[in-house]
C-alpha cells in the first residue's frame, strides 16, 4: 500500500463474497486497515497525499476498520457503499455525506430521513406517513418543541426516498459540508471517443 500510494497507482482487489466467503471478509478488512496506516503515517510526517478508497458491498467488512479508514484524513476520500438495508443505518452515522437512491424498506426509509433534517408542517399534514408528534424525539432528541399548530417533519419524507427514479438520489452532507439536494440525478459516465453505452453495438 505505500507503494501505491507513493506512486498514485490503483490495485482493485475483486473479493466477492459469494465467492471466496468469509477470506473476502477478512481480506477486506485487512486492506482497510491497511490503508489507514498508510495515511495515518503520512498524516504524523505531514506528508501531504491524495487517494480514494472505494468499498463496494461494504455492509461485512469490519466496521471497526471501516470506521477507522473514514477517519484517515491526510487526504484520503473514503466511499462505502451498499444495497444492505441493515446496514445503511450503521454506515450513515460513519460518513459525512450520504448519497440515498431509492429504498424499498419504508422503516428504514422513515429513520433516515431524519438524515436530511427538519422543517417545520401544519399539525396533522401526513407528509408520506412521516409526520409525528414524536418527530424531535425520532431527530435525536435535539428539537425544540414545535409552535402551536405545527410539527416537525424531514426536509425529505421517507416516502420521497421510496419514490426516487432510477438514476435519481438526494444527497446529504455533514454538517458545514454543504447545502442538502433532495433531488438529484446520476450521469452516466462516457469514455472519450467512444459512443453513449445506448448506442454501442449488441
């Protein structure tokens, strides 16, 4: 890894897991860890470094070494990603932005849309089943109690998240990290030179 990283090179490491059990697990994890020595030691030289680490299907690897990579710094960008509903949660409270396509599972879609914050509805308004009187308590606690007449609701509703197209997410930054896009849609990538994927030949 101090190689790669000294030379800027790329290593993608194919460790299904449907494959190779639990070894896939365990490799993923010691890269992981891995890597975030490599950046811890260049962190404590003050060696500046710039690198992306990209975790695809993440939701069994390690969370400790997960944790522990998100946390590197010294110009590591970290990118986990999942179709686990289990652990979305779990990975949600490690980032600092989320990226959520659509979901299928309506409870989880209700907790994470605390994720994208709160404003303020009439009392009563059923916004996609995700207005309650509990909705300070379901954000942490933190709310002030809502004026008379009102309730707190998610900027976007669990229901908006089940509701995303295809290609379509709503993007969600850490605090200070930016303003929140409740809608966005992806692009797909295109090599120079070559036609858009559509128009290639069978």
């Amino acid at each position: 890894m101090d190689e790669v990283v000294r030379t800027r090179g790329v290593v993608l490491f194919s460790l299904d897991r449907a494959a190779h059990g639990r070894p896939a697990d365990t490799i993923a994890s010691l890269i992981a860890q891995d890597v975030t020595g490599v950046y811890a030691r260049l962190e404590r030289a003050a060696i500046g470094g710039d690198g992306l680490a990209w975790f695809g299907q993440c939701e069994t690897v390690d969370p400790q070494a997960l944790a522990g990579l998100v946390g590197a710094g010294a110009g590591l960008a970290t990118v986990l990603s999942t179709t686990a509903a289990a652990a979305v949660g779990r990975l949600a409270d490690q980032v600092s932005v989320l990226v959520l396509h659509r979901l299928d599972d309506r409870s989880l879609a209700g907790r994470l849309a605390w994720q994208t914050g709160k404003r303020l509805v009439p009392a009563g308004l059923d916004a996609g089943g995700a207005v309650a009187a509990a909705g300070a308590a379901a954000a942490g606690g933190a709310s002030p109690a809502a004026p008379s007449g009102t309730a707190w609701s998610p900027a976007v509703t669990g229901e908006d998240l089940c509701a995303l197209g295809e290609g379509e997410f709503t993007l969600v930054p850490g605090a200070g990290a930016g303003p929140l896009v409740p809608l966005a849609t992806s692009i797909p990538a295109r090599i120079p030179g070559r036609p858009p994927p559509g128009d290639w030949p069978p």
